[in-house]
C-alpha cells in the first residue's frame, strides 16, 4: 500500500512539473513575440537583362539630437529569365523618412519588377508591379513602362545614376 501512494504521488508531482513547464514556456514565448523589435524589411521581386549591383539605402536614421546614421545594403544581381528576390533586412528599430533603391550604375539596363514588399512593425505594403509609380518617385535615370512593368534606366551626360525613392505619405503609413 505504501508503495502505491508513493507511485501514486510521484506521477501527481511529474504531471503538475510539466504543466508548470508548459505553462512558463508559453508565457516566454508570448513575451517574446511582444517584445520583438521593430524592423523595416524590403522585399523586392525582380528579373533583369544586365549584371549590377542594386542598393537598398535608408537616410537620416535618427540616433539622437546630434547623430543620424545611413544604412545601404548592397546586393549583386545577375540576368535571368526567372524571378530573384532581395531581402533587405535595416535591423531593429532603424526606420526614417528617405527609403531609397538604386538600380546600379555600371550599365544601362531594363529591371522588369514583379512585386516590391515592404514591412515595419505590423504595417506592411505590398506593391505590385504595374503600380510601382503611385508609391515610388523615380530620378531623371529611369523611365517606367506601365504596360510592361519595366524600369528603363538611361544615361544622361555621360552620367548613370538610377534611383527610386519611397513617397513620403507611404512612409509614413509603415511608422504609424
């Protein structure tokens, strides 16, 4: 008899251990998932016909009263006939007023965009192709061709400087 309340009791204690276990682990993770920091991620769908360099640059990331700081994410890209994608990934908490993407400048080339994807917090965009315009303004490099979804980039004096940059009322839709 001693036996069995001793047997009876161990597996009470085993039992309630686990609950409590499974209890503290729900409640870290839920902590976790509310703490989670703040973090701006583009995603961009793409294919184009030349190799380059594309660079995704947040500006004026505010630190404090007398620092800003710029953030520029780098990516090499090469020609195929399939879709690639970028992840740029700014890192927590960094998110100002100027989000811009260039498209490379070492040669003149067509970017075909299926989709760019931008996220910060729990706002997020998803732009599609054909309306790349109504959220982007483009620089004097690149001329947008609606029908096709391709961005033209082009020399002018000599000079090859593609860039767009994110209008300011999207911006502020994603820090809301």
């Amino acid at each position: 008899m001693l036996k069995k309340s001793f047997l009876f009791l161990l597996i009470l204690v085993s039992c309630n251990n686990n609950k409590k276990e499974q209890i503290e682990g729900e409640t870290s993770n839920d902590s976790l998932a509310l703490n989670k920091p703040n973090e701006l991620v583009v995603i961009m769908t793409f294919n184009t016909n030349k190799p380059d360099t594309f660079k995704f640059i947040l500006n004026n990331i505010f630190i404090d009263e007398f620092q800003k700081k710029n953030i520029h994410i780098l990516e090499k890209t090469i020609p195929t006939t399939d879709y690639g994608k970028i992840v740029a990934k700014f890192g927590a908490n960094n998110i100002s007023n100027v989000l811009q993407i260039s498209l490379g400048g070492k040669e003149v080339k067509e970017v075909e965009i299926k989709s760019i994807d931008i996220s910060f917090a729990d706002n997020n965009l998803h732009i599609s192709g054909n309306e790349i315009d109504k959220y982007f303004k483009f620089n004097k490099f690149i001329s947008f061709e609606k029908s096709s979804n391709k961005l033209v980039t082009k020399k002018i004096n000599g000079k090859h400087v593609p860039y767009m940059t994110l209008k300011k009322s999207f911006i502020k839709k994603l820090r809301e």
